[in-house]
C-alpha cells in the first residue's frame, strides 16, 4: 500500500507488513531499468530510475514488489541498539565492554586466552566517546590482524606484501586496485579469523590473478588453509551483523 506524507517536500511511504517505510528514488542517466531494493539499513525502500522514467511509474513500480520486498525485510536481522547490552563483537566473539573514568584512557584488552569468554575491554575517561574510541580501536586491531594476514598470504603466493587500506564499503568486504592497493572492510575484525582471513586471502589471489578464472580459483585454494565455502556462507548469511554496532 502506497501512502503519502503530509507538508512540504512530502515523499511515499510504503506498508510493509507492520512497518511503513519511506521510498528513495535516485534517476541515475546511465541506468537502462528501473531497480528495485531494500537498504542496507533496512529503514528505506530505494527504486533507481532511468533518465526516462517517471515518479509515479516508479512508485508503482514498488507496489507492484510488495511481497518481494516484505521477504527481503524478513531476511534482515532485527534491529540492535548500538552497543545495547554492554558488548562487542571481536574476533567473532563477543567481549563485554567496561567504562571506568579512573582506568586510562587506552583501551585495555583482558582475558583473551582460548575462546575469549570472560574477556573484556576496559575503557577510561569520558563515557559520551567511548563508542567513537571503541571503534578507532577496532580499526587499530584490524590494521595489526591484517597486515599479519596479508604478510601470511603473500608469503605463500610468492608476491610482495603491497599496501593495506581499510575501508568502509557498505556492499563490499575487499578489494584491489591496478596499482596494487589492497582495500578491506575493516568491520571483518568483528568477524572470526578464518572469515577475515578467507577476504585477505582472496584479495592476495587476484594480486595474482585480476579475475575469477579457474587459476584464481585454484591459488586461494591453495593458500587459504581453513574452509573457504564455509567462511563465504557465513559472510552470505551473517554479514550485515557486522553493522550492529558501529552504523
């Protein structure tokens, strides 16, 4: 069902099944059809339009998908308050996190032995920027892991270690550039180790191989020691809980 906001500058909304969303229309010249999807949030309807196409065509268009969209929604894991109860994930585990305003202000990372229960991240000085310092830790721990990583890798595909960037790539976990750069999403240090390490050390292969051709296919293969179908099944199906937190 189609509705309309009131006032100035009023945009759609569309029902889908107890929650009502606005529609985004983006007219993008080069595009050929009309696209439909839900966002990466989950809080908005986007349709992308031809140069000829029109707005009411477009809203149709949306509510012609209705029930596509309403199991696309289905899909999305419920929304999480940032940081609601007290927790990160790291490394795939999730690590309580402790403010103390008489602790320094350096995170401090405790009880990482084994699978990490009972482990903690103490955190001092102001509470308001503790989730803005959580997350430059993050960063921090995910430049250290993936260095190591690419170090790892490059070492068994025989290439130099090239350059690392992280990235905040809403669609994309890696990437690599002509020039050698590899770019990865530095959400993965959320996730365990072997779906961290299954991105680095796909980006290494196209270092080698700028495609997805059977020799790609065959050096992460053979560089990647755990279980490459299980590891991109997890980001597939559990990838966007890496957004729960820091969004």
């Amino acid at each position: 069902m189609i509705e309309w906001l009131r006032g100035e500058g009023a945009e759609p909304v569309i029902a889908l099944g107890d929650r009502t969303l606005p529609i985004v229309l983006t007219r993008k010249a080069r595009a050929k059809r009309m696209i439909l999807r839900l966002s990466e949030k989950g809080d908005a309807v986007q349709v992308t339009l031809p140069r000829y196409g029109t707005k009411r065509e477009a809203i149709a268009f949306a509510a012609s998908r209705t029930a596509w969209l309403e199991a696309q929604l289905a899909k999305r894991p419920p929304p999480r308050e940032k940081l609601a109860d007290g927790t990160f994930l790291y490394c795939g585990k999730r690590v309580q996190l402790v403010c103390d305003p008489k602790a320094p202000r350096a995170p401090r990372l405790e009880g990482m032995e084994g699978d990490m229960r009972g482990s903690r991240l103490v955190i001092g000085g102001p509470e308001a920027s503790v989730p803005k310092r959580l997350e430059t830790w993050l960063r921090s721990e995910a430049t250290r892991l993936m260095d190591a990583d690419l170090a790892f890798y490059c070492a068994a595909a025989g290439v130099p270690v090239p350059a690392l960037a992280l990235s905040r790539a809403r669609r994309r976990w890696g990437s690599c550039s002509s020039s050698g750069t590899v770019r990865l999403n530095w959400r993965l240090v959320q996730a365990s180790d072997p779906v961290r390490r299954s991105v680095v050390a796909h980006e290494v292969a196209h270092l080698v191989h700028f495609d997805h051709s059977p020799a790609f296919h065959a050096l992460l293969g053979s560089i990647y020691e755990d279980d490459l179908p299980a590891a991109d099944a997890w980001l597939k199906r559990e990838g966007r809980s890496l957004y729960h937190d820091f969004d």
